[in-house]
C-alpha cells in the first residue's frame, strides 16, 4: 500500500520576513552621548537615568531610545504602549528611526491597533529620508500588498535603494525578486548577485539561499562543496533552514562524504527549532534506522511534529505507520485521517492509498466511487501506481460501468513510466483483443518490456505465446526459456507448463523426473483448487511411467529447489 517513509527536500528559497527593529542614531556630547553609551554597553539603568529627562525635554534621539527599551522590555517592564508613545514624540520631529519603527509597530497591532495604512505613512516618511531600514520595510510592503496595493516594481524600486547603502537584507531580497522573476524578468545570475552580497555580509539567510543557488546551479555552476560550505556559515549560526539543507547534504552524501551520523546532527539542530521538513527527515531516519536504531517510536513523534505544521509527507508517514501498525496499534481511521490531510493538500501517494483504503473497505465503508475520486487525483500527478489501479476498476466495471477504452488509457499511462504489471495488463488487452484490435505484435513489446524488469507473469505469457506461435514463428525452446525464467521465481503455473514440456520433450530432450519434479514444485505452490488437481493429475500421468528411483530423484529435487528471487 503506497510507499512509506518519504524524505522531502527542502525548496524553501530566500523569503525575508519583516525585519527586526534597528535604532540608532549619531550620539550627541553630554549626557546623550553618555546614555547612548550606557545603552549600547547594556547599563539600562543609567541609560533610563541619563536619557529620560532628555527625552521629556523633547530631545528626539533620546525619545527613540526610550521607545526601543519599552518595546524590547530593557532595564523596564516591556511597555508596547508606552513604547508606541515615545516612538511618535520622535517621529513626529523627523527622526526616521523613529518614524520607520511607528510603522512596525502599526504593522504589527503593537501598542494600538494594527492598521496597515498608518505603517506605511510612517515607514513612507522614514524611507523618503533615506533611511535604508523603512526603505526595506517599504519595500517588503508593496511585495506583499500590506497597505498599498502589491506591486512588484515599487518593491524593488525600494529594496533598490535599501540594498545600494548595503543594507543586507534588502539585498537578499532584491535577490529574491531576481530569483522569481517579480518585477523583473527572471534572471538567477543577478539573484545570485545579489544574494551573494547579503551573504558576504554574515546574512544566515542569504548564505542559505546562496548555497541553495550552489545546489541547483541556478545562476552559478553548480558546486556541492560550495552549496556545503555556504550552508554551513548559515547552520553554524544557528539558522534552522541551513541547519536543514546542511542535514540533507550529509544525508544524501552531495559535497561531503555520506554521513548519516552527521545527517543527523543538523537535522536535530533544525528540528529542535521547530523546522518541519526537518522534523521529518528525521523521523525517516529512525524509522529507517539510519545513522540510529531503528525506533518507530521516536519516529512517530518526529513525523507528528511535523505533521502538526501541516507537512503533508509526515502526515502521509504518519498514515503508514497507522496503517501497518508501526510503532502504534495497527488503526486503519487513524490511517485515513492522516491520508487525508496530506491528500487534501495534493500529495500524490498519499491520495493514492486513500484510494486503496477505500477500494478495500479499511478505516472507510467500502466505497469504489471513492476510490476512482482519489485514484484519479493522484493519477492526475503522474503517480504510475494510482494509473495502474485506476485501469484495473475501469477494467473490472467497479465504481462504475466497465470501460476498456478508459482501461487502456490509464494502463498505458503507467506503463509509459516503465510499470511491469500496467505493461503486462496492457499486453494482455492486446492479446485478447479487449477495447482494441487483436495486436500479437505489440502484446509481445509490451510482455518484453515487463520481462526486462523480471516480471514473472509477463515471462510466462511470452513463453506461451511462443509456445504456441502467436505473433512469431513457434519456438519451443524459447518457449520453454522463458517459462524457466518465471519458474524459478516461483510462479506455478510457468512450472507446471515446463513440467509439461519436459513431459512432451519440446524445446528439451524428454525427461520424465525433470518433469514430475516441476509438477510437484507447482502442485505445492498453486493456491487455486481446480488448477492444483489438474497439475498433480498430470503428475500422477507422467509417474505411471517412471520407476520408484525415478520418482524418488524427483522428488527428492523438488524439495531441493529455491526459487532464485
């Protein structure tokens, strides 16, 4: 049922948030230069002492200061209000510190009510100073259309200006336009510029971005070891993200030696900060036992952390492990409830095993209209198991009428992906001539094909169809190959055909105790009643023929045979 354990990579580009308060200004001589000071060295008590009664006699940088302590809670109770207070005092002389953080705080609903439209007149004011901050801000306010109407181009017009004072982020995030072709046309030589700037400057999530840049050759060559390298300088600051993308690198053994252990450092340091793709790589590992004992239990509560941010592969994961009874009591609901969510958000196998759990009446009433919805969606994405099941109900009529026109089309989806069980279902089509015309030709392509994967059923058909000429020229004893081939992989009734002919001595000398031996390895293998007797009733034939020697030496084979696979 479906695949279990799906590691994800992480796609996460550059995608700059709203960026921290920064407050400073040039100190004045006197007691402003020595409370700018005492703040800077973290002495908030002389600082509140020194600047408070220059701030009430109207002084704008002391104001400013006062604002940032009440807002970060430094050397007093953390005081949004008065915060707030102090900030417009400031504001409203010019101070663009001030005026850029008043629009954070209108922004962010902090010590009054969030209203987009004052942030941006008052981040306006700050940027139309120069200020490279409220430039910034300005800036990632037209890219995400708060307060002002998105538009792409006046984001960078601002990041623009942020970033040619050196601002860092700004420049990550003019990067990133560059990288989505917003604004701009698509270019990831001027991402990679750009981001490379932010990065140079200790930036964790540019260095981050620029290593991902590195890892798909996106507007530099493509480099592993400088993927790796970039990725760590983030990771060794503590960036969940670098953290994460250092982990799979280590994991998937790309610009560093495979090294799970390692793998599973980073992936912990990121998991440990909430990083949900994080979370979920190493949940993979325990249940894989990679790198660690495998522990199903640890698994499962990485793969719900995950799941619980929404990750649609660890909601998927959690839906095996439900479903097979891994680390939990097997709980078919539970399997489905968690197929669902990660169905509900488009996952591909995750819509699939809804389907099979529909299809099978587990955890759900048996639905077969159910499972032709979910089968679809996920066939709908290429997923090769979803088209194979999806032509076996058109095929069968469950969910609906029977349609071989529909049959077809979704087998041959599937095996165009190279699946051997839609390969052989197909060439089974063509060989009976059901929803098509009767095409030996392509029946024997489309066995052929399976059988290059080893399948064992399409290895018996291609030995029947020589066997008997259909679409080539009869050929025992290639007929008599390929029987052998699925044979020793077990399947009875290619067995029971060699016995046959080893019987009959067409396509290998005549061998009455390679035969009888053949019958009885099929006998014990075959599950359908009537088929089993016609085997040993064959066997039974061939043994009236043969002397107690004869029949012990087969006998005697057939409990020495293995199948190969």
């Amino acid at each position: 049922m479906g695949r279990a354990n799906l590691k994800q990579r992480i796609e996460t580009f550059l995608a700059g948030g709203l960026l921290a308060l920064a407050l400073f200004g040039t100190p004045m001589a006197g007691p402003l230069e020595d409370g700018q000071a005492a703040y800077q060295t973290r002495d908030y008590a002389t600082a509140m002492r020194l600047l408070r009664p220059l701030a009430e006699q109207g002084d704008a940088q002391a104001q400013h200061t006062l604002g940032r302590m009440y807002g970060n809670g430094q050397g007093v109770p953390q005081d949004y209000g008065q915060a707030f207070a102090w900030f417009r005092k400031a504001a409203e002389q010019g101070f663009a510190a001030a005026q850029d953080n008043l629009g954070r705080m209108y922004a962010r609903g902090e010590g009054v009510p969030q209203d987009y439209a004052q942030a941006v007149a008052w981040t306006r004011k700050a940027a139309e100073q120069g200020y490279a901050l409220g430039q910034a801000h300005l800036g990632w306010m037209y890219d995400h259309g708060q307060g002002v109407p998105q538009d792409y181009a006046q984001a960078i017009f601002w990041y623009r200006k942020a970033a040619d004072q050196g601002y860092a982020l700004a420049q990550g995030n003019l990067g990133n336009m560059y990288h989505g072709g917003q604004g701009v046309p698509q270019d990831y030589a001027q991402a990679a510029a750009w981001i490379r700037k932010a990065a140079d400057q200790g930036d964790a999530h540019a260095q981050s971005g620029l290593g991902l840049m590195y890892e798909r050759g996106e507007g530099v060559t493509q480099d592993y070891a400088q993927a790796v390298a970039w990725y760590r300088k983030a990771a060794e600051q503590g960036y969940a993200l670098g953290q994460a993308h250092l982990g799979w690198m280590y994991d998937q053994g790309q610009g560093v030696p495979q090294d799970y252990a390692q793998a599973l450092i980073w992936y912990r340091k990121a998991a440990d900060q909430g990083n949900a793709v994080a979370q979920l790589n190493l949940g993979v590992m325990y249940a894989s036992g990679q790198g660690v004992p495998q522990d199903y239990a640890q698994a499962l509560i990485w793969y719900r952390k995950a799941a619980d941010q929404g990750n649609a592969a660890a909601q998927f994961n959690l839906g095996v492990m439900y479903a097979s009874g891994q680390g939990v009591p097997q709980d078919y609901a539970q399997a489905v409830a968690w197929y669902r969510k990660a169905a509900d958000q488009g996952e591909a196998l995750a819509q699939f095993n809804l389907g099979v759990m529909y299809r099978n009446g587990r955890g759900v009433p048996q639905d077969h209209a159910q499972a032709l919805i979910w089968y679809r969606k996920a066939a709908d994405q290429g997923e090769a198991l979803a088209q194979f099941n999806l032509g076996a109900m058109y095929e069968n009529g469950e969910g609906g009428p029977q349609d071989y026109a529909q049959a077809i089309f979704w087998y041959r989806k599937a095996a165009d992906q190279g699946g051997a069980l839609a390969q052989l279902k197909l060439g089974s089509m063509y060989e009976d001539g059901r929803g098509m015309a009767q095409d030996y030709a392509q029946a024997l392509i489309l066995y052929r094909k399976a059988t290059d994967q080893g399948d064992a059923l399409a290895q018996f058909k291609l030995g029947s169809m020589y066997e008997d000429g259909r679409g080539m020229a009869q050929d025992y004893a290639q007929a008599v190959a390929w029987y052998r081939k699925a044979a020793d992989q077990g399947a009875a009734l290619a067995q029971f055909k060699l016995g046959l002919m080893y019987g009959q001595g067409q396509g290998v000398p005549q061998d009455y105790v390679r035969a009888h031996t053949w019958f009885n390895i099929a006998a014990a293998g075959e599950s359908d009643n009537e088929t089993r007797e016609e085997i040993v009733k064959a066997r039974d034939a061939i043994a009236a023929k043969m002397t107690p020697a004869q029949i012990a030496e087969a006998q005697r084979m057939a409990r020495e045979w293995k199948p190969t696979k």
